[in-house]
C-alpha cells in the first residue's frame, strides 16, 4: 500500500490539475515519520533517476546525510546531479553563519563540497525559498516536470506563520504560481511579480502533528491529495485499561506501527488503506493486513450513495398519493378543505365530532389521504385561503 502511495507520486498530475501532493503525519507515539519520509524518497528518487528530476528541501538533515540515504539504498548518486538538487535549508537557516563569514569570524559556510545543493540563508522569506525550489527544478528538466519533498513543515513553522506556510505549499502545487521579488535594496517598497506555470509534478512533506493545533493540521491536509498517518500499533489506554503487565507491550510501538493512508481518486472518491510496518536499524519493512483487517480500515470511512432514479414501484406509490388542496381533474367542483370539514361530505361527517384516535380508518389500497384539524377557529388560515373572503368588495 505505501507502494501505491509511491506510484501516485511518481506518476504525477496530468495536464490542468494540481500536483499530486501528499502529507505524512506522525507523533511522539509512533516516531516513525522520518523513516517513512526516507522510504517514500528514496522509492520516489530510483523511479525518477531514469526520467525526471526531484528536488528536496532539507530542514533537520545536512544534504550529505542525503546522499548517503541513497547510497545505502543501492541508489547510484555517480550522477545524482543529473536528476537531484537540495535546497539545504539546515546549514544556515536565519544566515547567522553568512554574518559570521563577512566579519571573518568563520573562514567557510560549508555545504560539504556539493556541486547540486543550493544554500538558503533565510528560512523565514518563504518567497525566496519559493524561488530557489523553482530555480533548482529548473535547473534539472528545463520546461520538464519535477518532484519536491520537504522533510520537515514543522521546522517551517517555529519560523514563519501558518497563512504563509500553507501559501507556499499551494504554490508549489498550483498553476500559475505569482511570485513576487524585491526590485533592489534601495527600492524596498518596489516589487515585480513573476508569473510562470508550475512545473512541478508533485509534492510530499511531513508534519509532526503532536506538535501543533488541529488547525494546521487540517491546513496542511486540505491542500493535499494524499494524507498518510503513522500510528502506534498499542495505545497507552488500552495498555492501562487491560492490565499493567502490558505496559511491556507498548515497547513494540517503538519497532512496529500501522500505516494509514486516505488516497482522493480522480472521480472524487476516497480509498483508505492500512499496513503494518517493523523497523530494523533503520530499514521499514510493510506487511500487507489480512483480507478481515483491511474491510475494518475501509469502514472507517462513512460510504454515502445517492440513488438519481426512482424504481417502477416508488413511482406508482407517489402517483398515488393525493396532495392537499391538489384538484385531481375528475369533473366536480374544486372545494378547499379547512379542517372543519371533510370533501366528502357524507362520508366523514359521523367521524367529525370524534377525536382523531379514535377516529376509524378507512382502508383504500388505491390512494392515499391526509387528514388534517384544526386546532381551533382561532387558528391562521392556511396560504389558500381568502381571510377576506366574507366581504363584499
């Protein structure tokens, strides 16, 4: 199933739509986000090494850390410059070290000798990290398409707002993305606006969901496509409602979890799928549920059909059924009934005094009837009646 989420990625938008873009939430129960982060890139980045181009935004990593994730995948990064590019928003995040280095105090900001990686000296102006993502993709395919991953959106976050966030990542996902760029350091107050259609394909993040409010949470889920939750497989409660003893259990959540992801199709539609997952040294391992436990996943989605069509028998049913004040074209007068009084005369009138509990039905298996009493003459008249109607006017 994380495979699938996999093949969605990698096959991206189609012409017209927005990037395909996906969130990975996790919390301190089950801190396996990184790790699946990592296996989503580094499946991502062997399909994309032979044709496209991927960009990653590292915040918590240093772009060498990159490359040797990839390495340890068998991943050839001989020519990782050809298809990859980091904006290493993780050596110099606020450009405390740029400050250092005019004042001579630090000879070098390192960023380890690599020739794709892209220096961001400012994580705050979230506008220029837009730009150095667009510059880098370019810089790879051209006029292609290319994937971005953002290994951190909470190292975002102890930075920058919500609102601006939450543009950035429809930015990147969006056609027709605005960008706007300082004119000059004098002219602070001019700027130009940089209009261009987005390249990129798409688009997946994590966020660390324990450590914000459930509003940007769902900021960061509603521009996505795609949202996967890592969950612990044992959950604190259940451990101290069974039995103390175990408690020893949840040390599994620390090697084991559930994978949870909810995938919008094109028609609108939403499919949810469940994996279990191990982790050894590093390494994530998804284990398939059985036929049983994923109908239970499936039912956690409420399933709601509309039925456009009425069958032959509703049909006859409501041809049946004779509405109030409806003149049913059969030859006599039309009478508005006021409650007081049935239409047929002398059909109803030895009911009339009697209360309607006790009234007797009358059995027709052809129509319907609705009986209606009014509570008292005090009562409004219904909106068929004239108020006025004992007037001469």
């Amino acid at each position: 199933m994380a495979d699938a989420v996999c093949r969605v990625l990698r096959d991206g938008k189609v012409d017209g739509e927005h990037a395909t873009s996906l969130t990975i939430n996790d919390s301190i129960n089950s801190p396996f986000g990184p790790t699946v982060f990592n296996y989503i890139f580094t499946q991502l980045s062997s399909y994309i090494a032979s044709n496209k181009g991927i960009v990653i935004v590292t915040f918590t990593k240093s772009p060498l850390f990159t490359l040797e994730l990839l390495k340890s995948r068998g991943i050839d990064v001989g020519k990782s410059h050809e298809w990859l590019r980091v904006v290493d928003c993780y050596t110099d995040p606020l450009g405390w070290k740029g400050r250092l280095k005019e004042r001579r105090v630090v000879k070098n900001v390192s960023t380890e000798g690599l020739t794709n990686v892209g220096l961001c000296k400012d994580v705050r102006k979230l506008d220029e990290l837009f730009s150095l993502i667009l510059a880098a993709g370019k810089g790879l395919v051209g006029e292609g398409k290319f994937s971005v991953a953002i290994d951190s959106v909470s190292e975002m976050l102890r930075h920058t707002s919500l609102s601006s966030v939450a543009s950035l990542l429809t930015n990147i996902r969006s056609h027709g993305a605005v960008c706007l760029l300082r004119g000059s350091e004098s002219d602070s107050h001019i700027y130009s606006v940089e209009k261009s259609e987005s390249q990129v394909s798409s688009v997946f993040w994590l966020l660390h969901s324990d450590l914000h409010d459930m509003k940007t949470a769902a900021a960061c889920e509603y521009v996505s496509s795609m949202v996967a939750t890592v969950k612990p497989l044992i959950t604190s409660s259940d451990a101290l409602r069974d039995n103390i003893v175990n408690l020893s259990l949840l040390e599994q959540n620390y090697k084991r979890g559930r994978f949870h992801a909810s995938l919008k199709r094109r028609n609108g539609r939403v499919r949810v799928m469940c994996e279990e997952f191990s982790v050894e040294q590093s390494v994530i391992k998804f284990t398939t549920l059985t036929a049983g436990e994923n109908a239970v996943a499936q039912s956690l989605v409420p399933k709601v059909q509309f039925n456009l069509q009425l069958s032959d028998k509703e049909k006859s049913d409501r041809a049946k059924v004779v509405l109030p004040f409806e003149h049913q074209e059969t030859g006599k007068s039309v009478q508005i009934y006021d409650g007081r009084k049935s239409l047929n005369e002398g059909t109803h009138d030895s009911n009339a005094a009697l209360p309607p509990e006790n009234m007797q039905k009358h059995e027709d298996s052809g129509r319907g009837e609705i009986i209606y009493f009014r509570d008292s003459d005090d009562e409004m008249p219904d909106s068929d009646e004239d108020p006025d109607d004992d007037l001469d006017i």
